[in-house]
C-alpha cells in the first residue's frame, strides 16, 4: 500500500486529476457536481483558502473512513503518470501507475464542502 497525504489551501476550491502527458479536456462544467470527468480529466471540490484546508489523501488502498463515494471511473494514463493539480497547473504530486488507464473512485466527508477527500487508484507504481 502507497499513501500520500496534503493539507491543500487554495485560492479556487477545486483539484484536478489527469496524465500531465494527455491532452487534457477539463469538464466543461465544473461546478454542478462534486466530481465531474471526461476521459483524461477528473476534477473535484475542496475547500477554498477561506474556508482553511482540505486534506487530499492519494491512494491504493480503499477507503478507510466514514464518507460517501462520489466517483467511481477511470481516466487516460499515457503516460504512466498521474498528477495532482490546482486550476493554476501547479502540480502538487506526480504518481507513476500503470500505462493506458487508470481506475479512479473518490469519497469525501462532504459533497460541497469537503474536510477530506479520499482518492483511490487502481495501482501506484514503486520503485
């Protein structure tokens, strides 16, 4: 088991997923649900700066918390590479996985304003 762990503060209350590789297609409507997708895009919400901190935990294992799943789906990995990133392209964290696509399913404590969200992938490739 892999686990990465942030406290992320930012200045728009939303993540994004996807292969830094892949052309990537952010949904067109980020705001009508807590997770929107498209085949090499996920992004979800989090707290923005002035409501404080969100953790994001990055993951292979399931989810071991009281929360609701609120993604279950995969994404484009070209690459073999997933990256975590705010909507100014800041990566936060690069995780090798498995080449082609990547299974994705996410839960969080809250589906508007999360104190945590949890995200687990099919695999996390270790050296």
């Amino acid at each position: 088991m892999t686990t990465f762990q942030m406290q992320a503060t930012t200045e728009y209350p939303v993540l994004f997923l996807s292969d830094p590789k892949s052309p990537e297609a952010v949904p067109d409507d980020t705001g009508r649900s807590f997770v929107t997708a498209t085949d090499s895009c996920i992004c979800f919400w989090v707290h923005s700066y002035v409501d404080g901190a969100s953790t994001v935990i990055l993951t292979d294992a399931e989810c071991d918390r009281t929360g609701i799943r609120l993604f279950s789906g995969s994404i484009d990995t070209p690459s073999g590479v997933v990256s975590l990133s705010n909507s100014g392209g800041f990566r936060y964290i690069n995780v090798p996985v498995s080449l082609g696509r990547t299974s994705v399913d996410i839960w969080s404590d809250d589906d508007r304003h999360p104190e945590w969200v949890w995200i687990k992938l099919t695999e996390i490739r270790v050296a």
